[in-house]
C-alpha cells in the first residue's frame, strides 16, 4: 500500500468499456473517462455557481496568461473586495468576481494572480504603531491595544481568502489554490508566507475533529464514487466494474471527508478480506476473482492508500486513519488476526541507480535488473532474485534521509504510524511501473494493535525501525 495524490490515467479496451457502461451507477458517463474530466467539471461548476452571486462585473474578461496591462485591473478588484464597498451583497460580489477571475486563468496567469495577492501584506508601519501601542498601554488599555495588535498582524490577502471561503466551494477553492501556490517554480518571500500561513489555516479547518470517516460503498453518490476512481493512486481503476469489485462485500474503502466538501475524498484506503497475508496484487485486482466470505477472512490486507488533495499537503491525515480503520475493523470482525499491507517500495530502482557503481554487490543488482523483459525469463529472474532481494533489504532499513527517518516514502508512512516491515515479496507486482520503481518487489507491513504505540515512539524518539528477524538478516547477508 502507498501514499499518493496523483491521478489515475488508465485506457481501457472496447470490452472493458461496454462492461462499464452496463454497470456504472446511473446519471455517471462511464470509465474511462479524459484524465482532468473531475478537476474540468469542479472547476466549471464553482464558477458556474459564483457567476450567480455577481451583481456587477468590475474585472470583465482578463487575458488567462494574466499580462502585465492586466494588473492593475485585478489590484483594483482585489483592492474593492476589502473595502466594504455595496455592503454585505457588494462584497460578495467582488469576491465572487475575483474567485471566478481567477478560475478562468492559466498556469502563468494563476501565478501572477497569487503574487500580486501576496502584494496585500502587513503593513509594518502600522504594525510598528500597533507594537508602540501595546507596550505604552496602562492596564486599562491594554485589550483594546492588544487587539490593535492582532489585527495588525492579519495581511489583508487572508481577509480576501477567508471572503471566498464564505462562497459556496469556497473551502474546495482554497485548498485548489494552496495546491497552486506549492507547484510555484520561484515563488518570493511573500508569496512563500501567504503559502505557509495558508498552510496553517486549512490544517486549523480539517483538524480530524472536524472530519468524517466513512465508508464507501457502490451506493454512494456517483460524484463520489468518480473521484474515488480518479483519485486512485497506486492500482488505477480501469473500468466501473474493477471499481465496484473494491467496493464487494469482501473489501472494505474508507475515507476521509469534510462537511464543506462531502462529494470530495481528502485520503481513502483499501482493504481487502483474505484468509492470508498475500504476497501478490494482481489476485487483488482481479475482478474475476472468487469473491471471499469475509466472516472466515483471518487478515485485514490494507493494499491501496491514496491522498486526494494536494492543497493539504502537511495536513496529517494518514497516520490516524489506518488506526481508525484497524480499530473499526476489529470491531466489526473480531476474528480478524493480522492487519497488514502490501505496499510498493517506489524509490528502491532510484537509489540502486545512484549507488550502484560505489558497491560490487549493489552494481550486480542493478545489472540483473537492466536485462530486457528479465522478469519474464525463469533463468535471470532466479538470478537475480538474491541479489535484489538483499538489496532491497538494506535500502529499507539502512537507507535514512538526512532527518534520520526511512529513506523511502512509503516506509516512512508505515513506520510513522507503528507499523512493522515483515516481508519482502518477490515480483509481487510486475506492472511497468512496479518494474521501473522497485524491480517488482514489494513488502508487507504489520500493525500489531498492542504494539502500534511502542513502534511510533521509537521510530519518531530514535528513528529504530521494527522490522521481522529474516527481514534484518536478509539485509546482513
């Protein structure tokens, strides 16, 4: 199982097509479908839904690449949007302007727009005289200084965001717009403050308080139900039917969602029902499979997790749901013995390439792993399978990053969350992209419910990886 955001991108032949097409929920065009048709549709229907609050047009239609003999023009709209002007009603509209300008421009142009908001920051003069304020202030004076103080220390362009975030989609908006403001190639100073305190502020609004886990069904909505398809990160979703066949009575999806964005997935898991701990994808994402009777299921396989929005980045939702869903789980089949994943080891090729021609030993697994369609081949498959295997086994637990955690990213979530590496499983995945990334290897975590707690701190106190014995002595040998 990994930790994704990127979108799915999966063609699917004429057969698996017209299969979707008699299964899809009704109302929904079926898979596949163009790869941004989710993101296309949000984005026309916040806009469509905001050209319903705008009384006036004061921006008009702006170039999308946003030139400079268009600034004034947006510095003027964002400047009316604070001001008050036309009360209440007026405000909404210049938000509802501004939002919709915004929506309708380019890559370029979206960049422009965010650094000519990031222009609306503090004013340090006025917070120097606020300062001042609050430091010769008698007792008496002291609250109303201090809150002279804190409003001067709020830059008018979180007022703008906050104004949006009013407008329905508005909390969407925003964590649209921070995902822009990460993908900034050289963004300055100020424009890397509003990402950080925007930052901040989403982590304050999707605290897991605030957040709904819910299961997810084939009789969830259609919109749901097509974002939990693209969204999928780490075994795309080829057809209506593969989605429903996750959806079966032996699995199990779990997500994450917001009140303010109930048809938008924030991170979800699947889980499949088995009787053991598998060592191979494909019989998971077979939808021909048998289905399993779950009551005689022994393991929880946790095989696919997927962060759906890349505006939270930061935002820790991962580490509670696999808790969360362990313990409902638990609850809900108590024969369940063993909580394990089968995840992908995505940077294992990059690091073999890298390191390769400074170890003999490491240089003979990259060189077994460069044959042509090697995989497919009993004879160097077998030989390479110790060599890959063993150093599979040292990236994992030997390799850091230089904050002293697993090097790969996939370990880090797992060992993060108490999990313990147990297995490596020989070409458990032999996609293209499974070869490209980890030679086709990947491993089972375990969550062991009575030591969970105890691997955290020590992965997060010292950095010790809990690990399995033949796990550690593969990566000695």
């Amino acid at each position: 199982m990994g930790e994704s955001s990127s979108a799915v991108n999966a063609p699917a032949d004429v057969a698996s097509a017209t299969a979707s097409v008699a299964s899809a929920p009704a109302g929904v065009v079926p898979l596949p479908l163009p790869r941004e048709s989710v993101v296309h549709r949000a984005v026309g229907g916040i806009a469509a839904t905001w050209r319903d609050f705008i009384r006036r047009d004061d921006l008009g239609a702006i170039d999308p690449d946003l030139p400079p003999r268009e600034e004034p023009r947006v510095r003027s709209a964002m400047a009316a949007s604070l001001s008050g002007r036309g009360g209440e009603a007026g405000t909404r509209s210049s938000i509802a302007g501004l939002g919709s300008a915004y929506l309708a421009l380019n890559a370029s142009g979206k960049a422009r727009f965010l650094g000519l908001l990031a222009d609306f920051d503090v004013d340090r003069e006025g917070l120097e005289r606020a300062m001042d304020a609050a430091r010769d202030a008698d007792d008496a004076a002291f609250g109303a200084a201090l809150a002279g103080l804190r409003n001067a220390t709020r830059p008018p362009w979180l007022t703008i965001l906050q104004r949006l975030n009013a407008l329905p989609e508005g909390t969407k908006f925003l964590v649209d717009v921070r995902a822009d403001l990460l993908g900034l190639a050289q963004p300055s100073l100020a424009v890397r403050r509003m990402e950080r305190d925007l930052g901040e502020l989403l982590a304050s609004w999707f605290d897991l308080g605030f957040l709904e886990l819910r299961r997810i069904t084939w009789d969830a909505s259609a919109a749901l139900l097509e974002r939990i398809a693209r969204y999928e990160a780490v075994h795309e979703v080829r057809s209506w039917l593969d989605l429903k066949d996750r959806l079966d009575t032996d699995r199990r999806c779990y997500a994450y969602l917001h009140p303010a964005m109930p048809n938008e997935p924030l991170i979800f898991v699947e889980v499949a029902l088995v009787r053991e701990m598998s060592d191979r994808i494909a019989p998971l994402l077979d939808p021909n499979a048998p289905r399993g009777e779950p009551r005689e299921a022994t393991t929880a396989l946790f095989y696919s997790i997927s962060n759906c929005q890349r505006g939270l980045a930061g935002v820790s939702l991962g580490n509670a749901l696999i808790k969360r869903v362990v313990e409902h789980l638990a609850g809900e089949f108590p024969q369940l013995k063993t909580f394990a994943t089968l995840s992908p080891i995505p940077g294992f090729r990059a690091w073999l390439a890298a390191h390769g021609a400074d170890n003999a030993q490491l240089e003979g697994a990259r060189a077994a792993a460069a044959a042509r369609r090697w995989h497919r081949d009993p004879v160097l498959a077998e030989a390479a399978r110790k060599p890959l295997l063993r150093a599979c086994a040292r990236y994992l637990l030997e390799e850091k990053a230089p904050d002293g955690g697993a090097l790969d990213a996939v370990a880090r979530f797992h060992l993060s969350n108490g999990a313990r590496m147990e297995r490596l499983d020989w070409l458990a995945d032999t996609s293209q992209r499974a070869l490209h990334e980890s030679a086709g290897m990947m491993i089972n975590y375990v969550y062991r419910r009575g030591e969970i707690d105890a691997n955290h701190e020590a992965y997060a106190g010292a950095g010790r990886i809990a690990a399995s014995k033949a796990l550690r002595d593969l990566a000695r040998s």
